[in-house]
C-alpha cells in the first residue's frame, strides 16, 4: 500500500504514452491494439517502472472505455495497479466554435470527487487543453 499523501500521476495515452496509427507507419509496429498499430514512446516500460516507485499512477485517457482498457492490459507492467482507469466517459464535452467541433476536457473536479488532493496530483497530456 502506498502512502496517501504520495503524488498522484494521472497519465494520457494516446500521443503522452504511445503514438496508434490506423495504419503502421514506415516500421514495423511495436504492437497491435485492436485495428491500430501501436508505436511506444522510446523506453515507455521503464518510464512505468521508475513512476510507479514514487507515485501513485492513474490513468485518464478520452478515447473509448475498451481501447483504454486494451492499452492498458497491454503496455503497463503487471505490478502496476493504477488507481483508476478512466475513459472518455469520464470526460465532459466542450464546443469549439471556431473549429466547430466537439472536444473532450478532463474535469479535474471528478478526480477532487474520488478524495484526492488537487494540490498532489500530477496530470501528464499533451494537449492542454484537455484539462
Ligand atoms: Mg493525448
């Protein structure tokens, strides 16, 4: 059990932790994930390890339930126990009038909810916007 005081990190998926192409690119991918070729940040498995010893892990991804899950069955070691695995459904939509579009944002209200500090999380996206 690790300390509750211990930082949370919560970590995005799709361009933070991996690249997922519907098609593969130029080489060969390091895996498949349902339809997508899956390519890993550069030492992705050692990242994990290392976190995992100094902080609580999360994940908060807002592509679908099944594709978070299949990732993370597929690329997290299996001593890491996230705290939560969240998908786009715990995400809230927002309206871009410019683009005229949908996006996703990432309510950290939701994660204050589930009793966590805010002031000892950590959020790793590359889209800030998302949160
Ligand atoms: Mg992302």
């Amino acid at each position: 059990m690790q300390p509750l005081d211990q930082i949370l990190l919560i970590l995005d998926i799709d361009e933070t932790l991996l690249y997922a192409a519907d098609r593969p690119l130029e080489r060969k991918p390091d895996c498949r994930i349902g339809p997508y070729a899956v390519y890993l940040r550069p030492f992705l498995t050692d990242f994990l390890n290392q976190v995992s010893q100094h902080y609580r892990i999360a994940v908060w991804s807002s592509s679908s339930p099944d594709y978070v899950e299949s990732v993370v069955n597929s690329i997290f070691p299996k001593w890491i126990i996230p705290e939560f695995i969240w998908s786009r459904e715990r995400c809230i939509t927002r309206f871009d009038p410019e683009w005229h579009e949908q996006y996703y944002i990432k309510d950290l209200k939701k994660v204050r909810r589930q009793g966590y500090n805010l002031e000892r999380v950590l959020i790793v996206d590359d889209t800030p916007q998302k949160s």
